[in-house]
C-alpha cells in the first residue's frame, strides 16, 4: 500500500502537514524557509540574530561599538530586528505566495519581545505565525493577537502545556495553530528536559504526545494541530500516528534535515560533516549558558568543553573537615583550602600545562592554559546580551544588567560560537547543533555519493515515506 500524505490546515491555509524546524542565528534564513514554503509546506526563518543583507545579497556582519554590555545589547537587538525584517522579505519572495510562512523566536533570548514586535512591523502580511521556545513563554498569544497572527508554543510536555494554557492561552484560543511538541532526548539545539527527567533515560514520545491530546481535548482543542518535533526522519516510521483518535491532528517539523540541502546556509566544510555522522555522534549535554541541556555533535568544542570540567575541584576559604590544604591562585595570591587529594589533583593539571585557576558560582575550581583563560576573561567582557540571563558571562536583562551571580567559565559564549559556525568557521571547532538522527544522513540511500537535494526534492522525497 503507498504511503499517503494528507494536508493540513495550519495558519489559515491548507498545506502539507511538513514544518521546517527554525534554527536561530542565521542557519533558518529566507532562502532556506521560502523554498520549504515554496514547495507546499510550511517555512520557519529564525529572527534569532537573524543575518541583515545589502541590496547585492551580501551579509552584513554587525561590528559592535558599545563600551558597555547594554550598549552592545542596543545594538545586538537592533540588527536582530532588522536582520529579521530582511530574512522575512527574502522568504516572500522566495515563496512565492505558496505554502505558509512562521517566524521562530526563543523567549530567553535577550529582548525577544522587542525583536518580535520590530519584526512583526517591519514585515507585515509576510508572516503568517509565530514559533516559540526556550522558556515558558507565556506573553506569546497577547503579542501574536496585536498582529493577528497565529502562535504556536513549543513544549516538551501535557503538564507545561496545561500551565501555558490555563495561565495565558485560554484568553486568546481561536490563535493556537498548534502545540509543537519537541522530544527533550531526540530534538537537535536546546532541549526541554525538566529537573525531573534524566538525559540518559529517553522515554517514547508516543505516550508523551498522546497525554498532550488529552489535555489539550480537556481544553477543546479536539482540531488544532500537534507539531511533532525531533527524531522525525522517515515518516513511514510514523504512520500509526496518522489517522489516529489518540493523537488527533498531526503535523511533523524537520530541523536537521534541512541543513542539507542546496539552499541552506551552511558551509560546504558542514554539510560534508553531516554525512559522515555515526551513532552516538550527537551528545545531550548541559555546557549552554542557557543553563537547558542542549544536543549538539560531539567535535573538539565540545570535547574541550567535557575536558574542561573534568579538571575541576571543590575549595572553601577556611580550612574545615577534610579541606585543610591551603592552595593560592591568580595574580593575588587568593588563598583558599582543599582536601588533600583535590590538591594533588590541582598539582597536576598545572604540571600539564592548566596553570590557570578560574572560580566558578559553585565554590569550585576549573583549570585552564593561560591561552583559555585569556579567551574566556574576554569573551566574558565582550558580551553583548544575546541571552535573557547568561551563565557565562552574568549578564542578564534587567535594571542591573547582571544575574547577581559569578561568570560561570566551564560554559562558553554561545553567540560567538555560533556566528563563526553559520558563517564559515570549521564546524569542527564551534557548537554544532543537530538532532539526534543526524547520524541517519550516512545511511540514507537518498543522500548516496554526496548528493544535496534541493529543498523542493528533500519534500518530495519525504512525502513518499522514505
């Protein structure tokens, strides 16, 4: 029996019932979301730091001139929106008036509402809904209703759905295009997992998702749509879901997947990675300074990140119990105690050439050469705000401009990182975001002797089934 897709009315149009996840600072661009849009699905750009172009297409890198952290952040949230504004009218364009067209923001980024607002205005009757995670974003219908488009909040389970509902959605029900459920083991990028949730413990999202339904048909929202997203590769795999009373209406959203294709922005040095990917390949860790675990391919940024922590040991200012060795460090002399198998510890690391002690929130050391602690005391001082509250830097988007906490240095600069990766850097080197079936390129017939589909063939391709 053939594999038969059905459309789906999403956003006010009947389309495809095929999503193209968002993925934030300038890898989700116009080309890439128009051309999904384009061949009947619905495109997702990123307004996540999105890349602003001049009149010949080329990208305008932003260079900040701030002294301070909250002028970077002026400037930062400025070139978002405007960047947002150039990708959503790249994606028209591209688009041609098919398919739908979202916008996906991250609620704890830094100034998410004013770059959602700003490109909402810039882009009128361009953007037909509006993405939303990374947080509880409760603000969200309020702020799709002022623009009278549909809102689509991205959950990884019933019980944050039913606070999102009953706290602000109920207000505002007849703008819910659908509920993205995005597996907190499976999905590429930052991942939902609560305090209650073990990363190495992944639970079937069948379960998962069929308790959304129910809460959500508690609510009446019998027809509106769930965005199943992560882990989706070859829909086949998932047709019991389809034309199924537990799960009700159902779409499915593509992140990974189109990183390879001809219209993605991503170097060729990238796309060639994905291919080789295997297995295991992609890591759940909890570095982000975001402080959500994320799924990011396991290369050298990350294996530096791993390292880094291992070297890590417990002090206290006065010696009490077992931390009775006095240990000094940095350019005063800061003496503090350890326990005499932590001291051992710190012995040799700086004998291996870590010579740098570095203080995180937790009353804890890490060690780093001199040329890494260089790097992370200026990356911290180059922040620019990217994030609500950053665990890297202590930045965060108040009165104070600070978290009130330490600058945490077993995390990174995740706005640095991921600029250099999206524009050209080797990815070997930066955080490679990917979803969990990443590894599924290198043993996909359709991609055989490198082949790069073009996004309108990966969606023929997908609607067959395989």
């Amino acid at each position: 029996m053939a594999f038969e897709l059905q459309p789906i009315m999403i956003s006010g149009k009947e389309v495809l019932p095929l999503i193209e996840g968002g993925k934030g600072v300038a890898v989700s661009t116009g080309l890439s979301s128009g051309a999904w849009a384009a061949a009947g699905g619905v495109g997702t750009f990123s307004a996540v730091n999105a890349d602003s172009v001049d009149a010949d297409g080329n990208i305008i890198r932003t260079v900040y001139a701030g002294k301070s952290r909250i002028q970077r952040f002026d400037e930062l949230v400025n070139q978002a929106i405007q960047g947002g504004i150039n990708q959503a009218h790249i994606a028209h364009e591209v688009s041609g008036g098919q398919g739908r067209m979202h916008m996906n923001v991250l609620w704890e980024m830094g100034g998410a509402e004013r770059v959602l607002e700003g490109v909402m205005n810039g882009a009128k009757g361009m953007i037909h809904g509006i993405t939303c995670g990374a947080g509880m974003p409760f603000r969200l219908a309020a702020l799709a209703a002022k623009y009278q488009v549909h809102y689509y909040p991205i959950i990884s389970s019933a019980r944050a759905f039913r606070a999102l509902w009953l706290r602000s959605y109920r207000k505002l029900p007849d703008l819910l295009g659908g509920v993205v459920y995005e597996d907190p083991w499976l999905a590429g990028g930052h991942n939902g997992l609560s305090n209650s949730e073990s990363p190495d413990n992944p639970e079937d999202p069948y379960p998962r998702v069929a308790a959304l339904r129910k809460t959500m048909n508690e609510f009446g929202l019998h027809q509106t749509p769930i965005v199943m997203a992560g882990g989706v590769w070859f829909l086949r795999e998932w047709s019991n879901w389809l034309n199924n009373p537990e799960i009700g209406p159902i779409t499915f959203q593509y992140g990974t997947r189109p990183l390879l294709t001809q219209e993605s922005p991503i170097s060729a040095v990238w796309k060639k990675r994905l291919i080789t990917l295997k297995e295991g390949d992609i890591k759940l860790n909890r570095f982000s300074p975001t402080g959500f675990y994320s799924s990011a391919v396991y290369n050298s940024f990350l294996h530096e990140l791993y390292e880094r922590s291992d070297r890590e040991v417990a002090f206290v200012d006065h010696p009490t119990g077992d931390h009775i060795a006095e240990f000094s460090f940095g350019v005063r002399n800061k003496q503090v105690y350890l326990t005499q198998h932590d001291l051992k510890l710190a012995k040799e690391y700086i004998a291996d050439g870590f010579t740098k002690a570095l203080t995180t929130p937790d009353s804890t050391l890490i060690f780093a050469t001199a040329d890494k602690a260089s790097q992370i005391r200026q990356d911290q001082l180059d922040c620019m705000g990217c994030l609500s509250q950053c665990q890297f830097s202590n930045w965060a988007a108040n009165d104070k401009g600070t978290t009130g906490r330490k600058s945490d240095p077993r995390s990174f600069c995740i706005q640095k990182t991921l600029q250099e990766i999206a524009h050209g850097a080797n990815p070997d080197e930066h955080l490679m975001f990917a979803g969990h079936a990443a590894y599924r390129f290198s043993e996909d017939p359709f991609y055989a002797n490198g082949f790069v589909p073009t996004v309108k063939e990966l969606v023929d391709r997908i609607c067959t089934g395989n």
